[in-house]
C-alpha cells in the first residue's frame, strides 16, 4: 500500500552527472525567472517523467528486494510497451 505524501517528505541527497549543457541550461532558467529553485526544477521534471513510465508500466514498480547495483550499467532503449509521449533530447522512442 502506497504512503500518503506528506507536506514535506523527508529528504535524501541523490549525486548524479548530468550534461553540462544541460546543467547551465537549468542554471540561466532558474537565474532568469526567479520564482522556482534549481532543485525544485528537478524534482518537479522527475515526478512528471516518473508519472509517465508509471503510467505505461500500468502503475508503480513494485519495491525492489534489494539495493540497486552501483556503478555503470550498459545503455539500452526501455522496453517497447514504454514509449516517449513527447520529443525531449535524449529520449527513447520507439516503433
């Protein structure tokens, strides 16, 4: 069963390596707009990106059983049945 969302769920540092076109990207829209941070940007993209695999996954993942593996993992297209909705660099699209 899935927990309510709290009005401030607690927090986890996560470090990931983004491109840096991509970094100051985020960086000239949050110092020119003003009014949303650098990390509320991120989590808002990741909630509405996670939304959407979920939605094609036909709902959340199940828990995982144990921790994931660290390191690199070899880049691969997701399955057919998850699909792009919308053009974004980087993405997935598949036929």
């Amino acid at each position: 069963m899935a927990q309510p969302l709290q009005a401030h769920p607690a927090r986890q540092r996560v470090t990931v390596a983004l491109p840096a076109p991509l970094v100051e990207r985020l960086r000239n829209a949050v110092y020119s707009t003003g009014h949303r941070s650098l990390v509320q940007i991120v989590v808002d993209s990741l909630e509405d990106t996670l939304a959407a695999i979920e939605h094609a996954n036909g709902g959340p993942f199940p828990g995982r059983l144990g921790p994931l593996k660290s390191g690199r993992r070899p880049r691969k297209p997701p399955p057919s049945h998850i699909m792009a909705t919308e053009y974004s660099p980087g993405a997935y699209v598949t036929r």
